[in-house]
C-alpha cells in the first residue's frame, strides 16, 4: 500500500510534470487558433470555392475547436491538481480519499481518482447511456 502522502521530492516531480504539460497544451492551443486565423484569411481572389473544399474546411475547425475545448478542460485539470499540490491533498482520490497510485499519476498527474473509483464512475455512466 503507497504511503497516505507524497513526499517532497516526488510533490515536486509532479507539480513539475503538471507545469510542462500546462505549458505543451498552451502551445497547442495558441498553435490551434493561429491555423484557424490562417485558415479564415483562406482565397480572397474571387474564385468560387467547391462545396467539397468547404466542407472539409469545416469539418476542420469543428475538429480543432472540439480538440481545442477538450484541451481546455484538461488545463482546468491540471489547474485542480497544481492546487491540490498546495493544499496537500495531491495524490488522493477526490472520490474516496484513498490514495492514487504512482503508475497512475505518471500516466495521468492531473488524475483526480483511483482507478477502481474512477471505473466505478464510468460503469454508473455507461449504465445511464
């Protein structure tokens, strides 16, 4: 069974995982919305675009702005866990109280839940689709 609470040293490997990962998903996010500003400027030349050349344009930003959203929402995440680092609460499950695994907060450091827990959650989700 891991210890109750992380040590200093390995606090600190997380909360330095968290801020690389905040930085690398900033950079996609500011990368996202320079194509799609590239993309608006598009042909001004007066040609008539084909439909098929507009759909794929479109299907592209709603592509981006869900990967854009959906990074968002990790950032929100990884937000959690830097705060949870402060107050001291970083590597328990936010569910049960019960402590993450290190394998798990190396895979996923903005995990708020235990694995069991976390598939308890996505069992009762699939139960109610």
């Amino acid at each position: 069974m891991p210890n109750k609470k992380l040590d200093k040293k390995k606090l600190e490997y997380y909360k330095k995982l968290l801020l690389k990962l905040k930085e690398s998903i900033i950079h996609d996010i500011y990368n996202m919305s320079q194509d799609s500003d590239n993309q608006d400027s598009g042909d001004v030349s007066g040609h008539v675009l084909h439909m098929a050349d507009v759909a794929t344009d479109m299907y592209d930003r709603e592509f981006n702005l869900g990967l854009a959203s959906n990074e968002r929402e990790i950032l929100q995440k990884i937000e959690a866990a830097l705060r949870r680092i402060q107050d001291g609460t970083y590597g328990l499950c936010l569910g049960t109280g019960k402590p993450i695994s290190q394998a798990r907060l190396k895979a996923i450091p903005y995990a708020e839940h235990c694995l069991k827990y976390q598939e308890e959650l996505e069992e009762k989700e699939n139960i109610r689709r």
